[in-house]
C-alpha cells in the first residue's frame, strides 16, 4: 500500500486546493464558503522533486463530522480521528491570513504528543511579506518549522513535496 498523507484543518483554509494540487488534477470540490467538501476523498499522488518521485495517498479528511461554525469541535476531532488511524504523516494547514484562531489550536492539541508526524502547512501566502505572521503560528507547537505553502498559484509546493517525501 501507498504511504498515506492526511489534509488536516479548519474548514476554508485551502484542504481541498492543496489536494488538487497535489495530484494534479481537480479532484477535490473547493468552494469560497467554509465546510463544502463533502465527501472523504483519497487520490493517489506522484511527488516529483528534483531526486526523483514517490507515489502516496493524499487524505481529504474536510468532509467528515458535522461542520457547525460554532462549534468546530467535532468536525476536527472526526479528521484527527481519521487521521490517527489511517495516515502515516499528517499535514494540518492553516491560514496565514487569518492567524491562528481557536480551532486551530483545537487541531494542534489534538495532534500534540501523539506519535503521528506531523508538519505545519501555512497555506494562501502568495506574494510572500508573512514573515511575522508565520512566526505566530510556532505557538500551536506542533509541526516544527511552517511551510509556507500557496496552494493557489503553487508557491512553496516543491518545499512540501520534498518534505512529504523525507517524513516518509
Ligand atoms: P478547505 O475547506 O480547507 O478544503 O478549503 P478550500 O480548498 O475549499 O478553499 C477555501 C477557499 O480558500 C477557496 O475560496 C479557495 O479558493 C481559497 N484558497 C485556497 N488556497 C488558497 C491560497 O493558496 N491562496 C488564496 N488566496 N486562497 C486560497
Ligand atoms: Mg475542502
């Protein structure tokens, strides 16, 4: 079986859009409104870098559990849950722009202590200059160093890929 890599994270921070991106292909559905993915979605993926390729599982867990913007709890404890048992590395991706907001840390201290690799993906930094509001997101104290990732015009992904690939 493929080495098995879980998207993990709050509702709208670009899950699905790193998954298409990923595998090259519009697989996952992305919508501008926050908890459309509906479906639990796995699409096998070749990372290409420069020593060559490897094929993994990519795991949209977006669309498990009952997204209530209120309460976020349960939806994130679903994907974690899933991630826990099925997924060999974990990447939880997070906004840039928003910062780290309190389902964030929900995510982060759910992963936390846990044996699971994890590494932190700071996703929609396009253009660069985020420097200091990547630094804020060291405090969700998981992950190790950000990769600062645009899942939207591909910044950073060969970073990832390479990084996806010595985690594994
Ligand atoms: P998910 O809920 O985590 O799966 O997030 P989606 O992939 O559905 O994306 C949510 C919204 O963020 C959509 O409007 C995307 O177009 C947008 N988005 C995703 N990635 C990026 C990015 O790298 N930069 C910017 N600016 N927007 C992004
Ligand atoms: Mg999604």
């Amino acid at each position: 079986p493929l080495p098995r890599v879980a998207l993990v994270g709050r509702p709208n921070v670009g899950k699905s859009t790193l998954l298409n991106r990923l595998c090259g292909s519009r697989v996952a559905i992305v919508e501008p409104t926050a908890g459309v993915t509906r479906d639990r979605i796995a699409v096998a993926a070749r990372l290409s870098v420069k020593e060559g390729e490897r094929w993994v599982e990519v795991i949209d867990t977006g669309g498990l559990g009952i997204v209530d913007r209120d309460d976020l709890g349960p939806h994130v404890e679903a994907q974690v849950d899933v991630a826990f048992k099925g997924a060999d590395l974990v990447l939880f991706v997070v906004d840039v722009r928003d910062g780290v907001t309190p389902p964030d840390q929900m995510v982060a201290n759910l992963l936390r202590g846990s044996k699971m690799p994890v590494l932190l993906v700071v996703n929609k930094a396009e253009g660069g200059g985020f420097d200091w509001e990547v630094e804020t997101f060291h405090k969700l104290g998981v992950g190790g160093d950000p990769i600062v990732i645009s899942a939207q015009n591909g910044e950073g992904l060969q970073d990832l890929r390479q990084q996806i690939i010595d985690q594994l």
